[in-house]
C-alpha cells in the first residue's frame, strides 16, 4: 500500500500550480487581508468570468479548457483565502493529478534534484525542523518514495562516520581539508547527502553511501535531517 504522507506531499507541489495548498477539514474565517475582503473576492470572481467565457457552439475546445481553469481558479482563490479541504476533496483531487503524472513525474517534481547551488539557494527559505530529521534519518519518517532512508543503520562508526558529533568534527576536523577549501558547515552536509561520493571522509571506504538521496528528498525533508545533523555538536574525544 502506498504511504499516504509521501503522496500527499507530491501532490501539494503539483496542485499549487491550479489550485493552492491543500489543507485538512472545516473552513475558517476569510484572512483578514485585502485580498480576501468580499469586495476583492466579488471583483475577481467578474473577472474570471469574464476572461474564461463558454460558449460551447462557438468554440467548444476554448469552452471546455476554459471549464478546467475556472474551476481551478476558483480552488485557488478559496484555498488561498482560508479554505481547508475535507478528506474526500484532498483524494478526488489526488486522483485528477495521477491523471496528468505519473508517481514517478511527482517525484521528480518534487525533489531536490542535484544542482548544489539551487539546492543551497532554494534551503534558504526553509527553516528546517531537527525533530522531522530525526525522524527521517532513524527511518521513522519515510522519503519521498514512501521507504525508508536508512541513514541511522551504517552510521555507526564502523561503516560510516557516527552521527554523534557529525556537526563538531565536520567545523573543527573536515573543513580543515583542503580539499574542502571555499566550503560551510551546511554545504559540506548537504553535499555528502546529495553527492556523497564527491569526498570520502579519510579512513573509510568510497561509494558505500547511495547516490539516489537527491531523487528521494524535498527541500523540506533536506533542510529537517541537515537541522538534525547541525545539532550532533558533541565534543570530540581527546
């Protein structure tokens, strides 16, 4: 059975496209904003009727396009102005996006790829949650894919570097590389994530580590197991 957490993540990036973020059950008030007052709504609501018109005999491919982008405008307008989804809504608007990708399109879309700098750019508007990545990287929490990720099992110390004190060795010991030269505590976290074979860390083996983490996370999960590993600032033994 498909991990339903997973899955509604991929869908949330997809939909924000058409139709906002989806939320969980019973409506709240209108955000008291100008764009949610009534009279902004009563004037975009014109709008959009105005701009997507049908006239079936006319044009009826114009018509029934237009069917589709009203109604996503709409969902948009009310999901930005406080609506929350119910369950039935949330499941009937996961089966229209598995109409228009596949699970394997989703993810894609959803991941975060393999471009360093757009990864490290894109993680500065995410706070991430040490307790997620914990969660996540003890394989409590699973990836993007609805498995595990497996961290905790090979790090141990014995196959790969121990969690305790990953942030205290990689600012006081691993920076000290030179082939580390230019390179933060963050970006050196995130690399050995999303490319861990780009550096081995001395007396352990290379390509032990998968390669496939930048298919299998978004930028929310990275930033949690990064906030995670960040606070592993126990002091190193002597």
């Amino acid at each position: 059975m498909l991990n339903r957490k997973p899955l509604l993540v991929f869908v949330t990036i997809m939909l924000f496209a058409f139709a906002g973020i989806l939320m969980a059950q019973d409506s709240s008030p209108l955000p008291d904003t100008p764009d949610c007052n009534p009279a902004t709504l009563a004037e975009q609501q014109a709008t959009f009727e105005s701009l997507l018109t049908f006239d079936f005999e006319a044009d009826a491919e114009t018509a029934r396009d237009n069917l589709f982008r009203l109604g996503a405008a709409y969902q948009m307008l009310a999901l930005q102005c406080g609506y929350e989804a119910t369950d039935v809504e949330v499941d009937a608007m996961i089966q229209q996006i598995l109409v228009f990708a596949s699970m394997a399109d989703i993810i894609t879309a959803n991941s975060v790829g393999g471009d360093m700098d757009a990864i490290l750019l894109g993680l500065d508007d995410v706070r991430g949650d040490l307790f997620n990545g914990q969660l996540l990287y003890n394989s409590i929490e699973n990836g993007l894919d609805g498995f595990p990720l497996g961290c905790s099992g090979c790090h141990g110390g014995e196959a790969a570097p121990l969690t305790e004190g990953t942030w205290t060795r990689t600012d006081e010991i691993r920076l000290n590389d030179e082939a580390l030269a230019g390179y933060d505590v963050q970006r050196y976290l995130v690399e050995s994530i999303i490319h861990p074979n780009t550096y081995t860390v001395p007396d352990y083996l290379p390509n032990l580590m998968p390669s496939n983490f930048g298919s299998r996370l978004d930028m929310q999960m990275l930033a949690d197991i990064v906030a995670y590993l960040e606070s592993q600032d126990q002091l190193l033994e002597e």
